[in-house]
C-alpha cells in the first residue's frame, strides 16, 4: 500500500528536521495520511470485507502510533546537544585527576637599578646601622656612581639549584645561590648555607629588596659588619626594574 511509504516518509522526514516536532503534531499528519491517500489496492484486496479492510486501518494506525512513540523516547531522552559534534562531559573522576603544577618563580630574571652615588649608599646604610658601626665596617670611596644589577635564574634541572648573580657596574661581584620562602621571602648564600634572608615586592616591572637578616659565618665583627651593609647599600638604596 502507498500508505506504509507515506508513514515511512513522514517519519524519516521528521528524524531530519532540525526542530523536531512534537509527536502528537505527527500523529495527527499520519492520520491525515491515512484518510486522505488514495489506496491503490491489489485485485486481492479488493476482494476483502469493509470489516477487514477497517481492522486493517486501525493495524496501521497502531503501527504508526507505536513508532511515533518510540522514536519521540528515543530523541527526548536524549541530551539537548545531540549531533552538535561536542565531546562528551568527563567524567567527576577524570576531571578531579591531578595535573603537573609548574614552579612559579616572579624573580627570574634580570633587575636593574639607577646609579647611585656614594652618598645615597651612606644614607641607606646609615639608616640601618648605628654610627658606631658604620666607624667600623662601613667605607665608600667611589668616584664616580654605580650601577647595581642582579639576576635570578630558574631552577637547574640537575640538581633542583637556584643561582644567584650580583653585579656592579657589570662586573660580577657575588656569585652564589637562592631559594623562594614564600610569596614575598627569599634566601640566599651557599649552596648549604642559606645565610641572608630578604623580604621583596614586585609591582609590575619593580622590584624592591629589604635584607631582614644577613648571618653570614664569620669569626670577625668587622667583616660581619661590612657584608651586612654591603648588602644594605645594594639592595636598599633604590629599587629595580625587570629587562628585556
């Protein structure tokens, strides 16, 4: 009978539409299907009964019914983003797997600060120490100002190391190492002696340095002394800039 190719296409057709009509919208074209489609009948068929034919009328209507159900469960039940070509969500396990966290070092790099002249490294250092003190263990006899640079670099994959450079005019004048305390301390020294601890603040490319303690091993005041301001004249006389 034409009608099973015209149920079958009304079906297939809306399998295709993007909108997805509602089913009882499709039922109800089916069955308009049904009362309206010419029946092009076998000579056996026409042979049978109204009764049968009327039986046979409502087989197809149960038919079309069935299908109709059917298929509205099986894309209703569906999520909203079928064929919308996304991958699907993962799943809680997957999504709470622990990925690699890579170290978060703001310090690497290399820091540069304005020349300073012997005058403000006195000032810095007489800020910090007593003047007795500074009779001791403090002399500055630069002529002309310095400029003082230091660079951090990144972990060695080796053996886990940071080194630290410090440079005055360009000219290396300590070269050792460093680790991170936290977010806003850092130590340094040797290798196995992490003797000076800083407090530092970086906003945007500036980076400010204040020595809390320098408890470098010595047997001498004096040389004591003058590694501690050393220190202070450098990293507290003015800030420094990141470079390129």
């Amino acid at each position: 009978m034409s009608t099973d190719r015209d149920v079958t296409g009304i079906v297939r057709s809306w399998l295709h539409e993007d909108a997805h009509e509602d089913a009882d919208r499709i039922l109800n074209l089916v069955l308009d299907g049904i009362d309206t489609t010419p029946q092009r009948r076998a000579s056996w068929l026409a042979r049978r009964t109204p009764t049968m034919n009327n039986y046979a009328r409502l087989g197809l209507v149960a038919a079309a019914v069935l299908a109709v159900v059917i298929v509205g469960i099986g894309l209703f039940g569906k999520s909203s983003d079928v064929g919308s070509g996304t991958s699907p969500t993962p799943s809680a396990s997957s999504s709470l797997s622990p990925s690699p966290a890579s170290e978060i070092n703001p310090l690497v790099g290399t820091w540069l600060a304005p020349p300073v002249t012997c005058a403000q490294q006195t000032a810095a250092v007489a800020a910090a120490f007593t003047p007795e003190q500074m009779a001791l263990a403090w002399s500055c006899t630069e002529v002309t100002p310095v400029q003082y640079s230091i660079r951090f670099y990144a972990k060695r994959p080796e053996d886990g190391t940071h080194r630290l450079q410090e440079y005055a005019n360009g000219v290396t004048g300590w070269d050792g190492a460093y680790h991170l305390v936290d977010g806003s301390t850092f130590q340094a020294g040797d290798l196995d002696n992490y003797y000076i601890t800083y407090r530092y603040a970086i906003d945007g490319d500036t980076l400010t340095i204040d020595m809390t303690s320098d408890d470098m091993p010595s047997t001498s005041e004096a040389e004591l002394l003058g590694e501690q301001m050393a220190q202070t004249a450098i990293y507290e006389t003015s800030s420094f800039t990141r470079q390129p």
